[in-house]
C-alpha cells in the first residue's frame, strides 16, 4: 500500500464543493462520482416527482455535512477543502 497513515478510506473529494453543488438536480453526485445524478435531473423536471427529488437533496446534503457522505468509490467525503 502506498499511503501508510490509514487514510486510504478517505476521499479526495471536498466536502465543501459537495455542499456548493448540492442540489435537487444531483449536480453533488456527479461530482463524487456516485449513481443517481441522472435520475435526480429527470425527477426534478417532472412536477409530480420533484418531492422525491427534494427529499433526495435533503437527504444528500445531511450525510455530506454530517460527514457520513461517501464517493463513487466507497471512501468517505471527510475534508472540507481539497486534499493535496
């Protein structure tokens, strides 16, 4: 393994700009690289599926705070600003 601190759990995404981008048209996971985003476009188009999507964001947006977020990859969104 190359990193030898313990941190090959934690992602190299920010958790700032996951904050900045979420939004109910899943802009949040096509930067972390998760499932979804396209699904979240085409609910918050739709009038009478915009709740879900809604309650999507809400929901994205408490785990990325709450540090509880995780990338395409598995790891957790931990920094608030980009790790060099």
């Amino acid at each position: 393994m190359d990193e030898m601190d313990g941190n090959e759990n934690i992602s190299k995404k920010s958790k700032l700009a996951a904050c900045l981008l979420c939004s109910p048209i899943g802009m949040h996971r096509f930067y972390l690289g998760k499932k979804g985003g396209g699904l979240m476009i085409v609910l918050s188009l739709l009038v009478f599926t915009l709740p879900i999507s809604l309650i999507m964001f809400f929901v994205d947006y408490y785990k990325t705070v709450s540090g509880k977020m995780v990338d395409g990859e598995g790891k957790v969104v931990t920094y608030w600003l980009m790790n060099e």
